[in-house]
C-alpha cells in the first residue's frame, strides 16, 4: 500500500512531496514536466516532447492535491497543468536497490533449478519461475525436452530469439575428426565462458543432450561473479588488474577471424561485476608494457585456480532429454573428458539476455 501525499512544499527548483509515512520526496521542476502524462502518446507510453524543448526555468505556478490525493501542478510557462498519480511519483521516491543475485558454489542444494519442458511451453507460471532461475541464479535445467535435433531452437522460442553466427543457428557437440574446436573431440573443457572473441559476446547459451552413452563427459558449471567476488575481497590488487585491463579473445579458422577486446571482469558505473569472460582456449598473448605482464599473470592464474577449483564447480551427468541454459557472461561451464567408446551427442545454440528479460517482465506482469 503506498502512503498518500500529506503536503506539498514550493521552491525555486523543486516540489516537496510529503508523504504520510515520513519520506520526503525531491522532484525538480523541469523534471516533472518532462515525465507529465500528456508527455506521452496515451496509446504506447512512448514520449512525444524533448527535453530540450522545455525552459529551463519552468517552475509550478502552483500545486495542489485534489480529492483523489493526484498532485496537480499549473505550469509557469503555459496554459494547462498536470496531474501526477500517487503510485508514479512514489516509485521515484527512492533511488533503484542495488541488484540481488544468488551466488553459488558447490555446495549449492540440490535440485538445482529445474523446470520440465511440456510445462514451461504450456504454462505462463512455469515459464516465469524456470526464467527467473536464469536470472537469480544464472543458470536452469530443461527436462524433457524431447531428444530430436534442433529441439533446442523450440526452447528458444519460448523467451527470445536464436543468435546465428558462425558456427550456424545451432551446433552439434560430439568428436569429429580434425575439428576447428576442441570441443568437437573428446578432451576435457576447463569451465570457460563461450565466445568471448565475438563483439557483443552471445550473453545466453543452451546445450541440450541427445545422447550420452559415453564414460565421462559431465558437465560442469561455476559462477563467474562469485570468484569475481571472492577475487576483490581476498586479493583487490588481482581484482583491479582483471577489471582494468583489457585482453584479447581470438578465434581463427579457414573462414573466420574473429577479435574482441575487454577486460576479464568487467563493472558498471557503481563498482558491481557485470559481466566475466574467460576462455583458456581462445584467449589471446597478453600484449600489455613488459613491467605488467608478471603482475597480470599473477591476478589471472589466480583467478584460474578458482576456476579448476572442485569447491567452486557444480558436477553433474546430463541424460538425453535434458539441456542447461546459462548466462554466458556469467557462468563458466566446461566438461570432464569422455571416451570414445559411446555416442555422446549434445547440441548448443546461442541467445540474448534481454529477451529472455522482456519475457521475464511480460510473465510477471501476467
Ligand atoms: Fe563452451
């Protein structure tokens, strides 16, 4: 329940709002007219005026609260006024929370977060609760889903839209004979986020399981910003080498030559870990001044041992019919070796993160 607004204050910049429970809300003049109602094409919410239109010292002539409790303002500059709703305002009167994620290690419960293929594609909820996995924790499970090629494409479907590149609009993981990947033989992966080497790097991948009647070959995942986390806390001077400088990714084959640059860990504007990216077996020879480079390889071998690290690994076998989606600027994934003796047939597509964030938001809202 929001509390109503007891009492309006006039300055010379801004409108004190007072609200019954104490808060005391801030709104700068030119503020309000730019977000007022009318502001905004009724049919789409989409903004129809520029700010730069607006004077600059546009200011309330007066402001009042009418019986509904709305905020009516009179404009200085011209005729008419504006009216605010309680519930708008409020949703301002605080500054956004810091974002809340679950990081994990191996000691993470089971079951994992998993959802079963015909009831995500059936009901709204399910879909909801298996997407809001992705987020929380950056990763989900995907039970029967049925075990025909490019049955992944169908999953995708469900939140957004398949990310072609060169390697296809999916691809099919199982040993081949002279492979352009390691991953198209049977060697162990070390976790390792995928195409890191691409500008902008896919932010979701899938693998669905086809077959696994091979000895070995079990998935693992780690969550990238826990080691960022644990990084900054027991060594920062690693942690402000791998979040400053950049290094490169490349990946080269007969067709391809592909190039990115970013540093391993990057932040966003208030210090928080926003996106990891590492990959042993595309990543490129540091080429920073000499004096850096002992330093760098400290800070990245360290950050390496997390990632081998068994304590930060979950383990687990996928069965035929089941797939793993993963924040891919998150969580590392990589696999144990496998033998040639059986068939192990896994296939991979990649997605976007802000997709599967509408859907995550139109399911809420449903
Ligand atoms: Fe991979």
């Amino acid at each position: 329940m929001i509390p109503p607004i007891t009492q309006l204050t006039l300055g010379t910049q801004f409108l004190t709002l007072h609200w019954a429970d104490g808060v005391q809300q801030e709104c700068y003049y030119l503020w309000l007219r730019d977000n007022a109602p009318e502001a905004r094409d009724p049919r789409n919410g989409q903004r129809l005026i520029e700010a730069i239109d607006l004077p600059t010292d546009i200011h309330a002539q007066a402001a009042t609260l009418n019986p509904a409790g709305q905020v009516e303002i009179t404009w200085s500059h011209e005729q008419g006024h504006s009216c605010f709703a309680p519930a708008w305002l409020r949703g301002y009167a605080a500054l956004p929370a810091p974002r809340s994620l679950r990081l994990w290690d191996a000691t993470l419960p089971k079951p994992y977060p998993t959802a079963s293929y015909p009831e995500i594609r059936e009901k709204p909820t399910a879909l909801h609760y298996w997407l809001a996995a992705v987020a929380d924790y950056g990763f989900a499970l995907l039970q029967h889903v049925p075990t025909t090629s490019q049955a992944l494409l169908q999953v995708v479907d469900l939140f957004g839209y398949v990310r072609e590149t060169n390697y296809g609009k999916y691809f099919d993981v199982k040993s081949v004979v002279n492979p352009n990947n390691l991953a198209y033989t049977g060697l162990a992966l070390s976790p390792h986020t995928d195409n890191p080497y691409r500008d902008p790097t896919p932010t979701l991948q899938l693998l669905h399981c086809l077959q696994n009647a091979a000895e070995g070959g079990e998935n693992t995942l780690v969550d990238g910003f826990l080691l960022a986390e644990t990084l900054r806390n027991r060594a920062p001077e690693h942690f402000h080498l791998l979040t400053t400088q950049p290094v490169r990714f490349r990946f080269q084959d007969k067709e391809s030559d592909l190039v990115a640059e970013t540093p391993l860990i990057r932040l966003d504007t208030q210090g928080q870990v926003m996106a990891v990216r590492y990959n042993n077996r595309s990543q490129a020879p540091f080429h920073f001044v000499p004096a850096l480079i002992p330093a760098y390889y400290a800070a990245y071998r360290a950050f390496g041992q997390m990632v081998n690290n068994p304590a930060y690994q979950l383990r687990f076998k996928l069965n035929p019919g089941d797939l793993f989606i993963v924040d891919n600027e998150r969580i590392l994934h990589g696999r144990t070796g496998f033998s040639s003796g059986g068939t192990r047939h896994l296939q991979g597509c990649y997605a976007d993160r802000d997709g599967l964030y509408s859907k995550l938001r139109v399911t809420n809202h449903k």
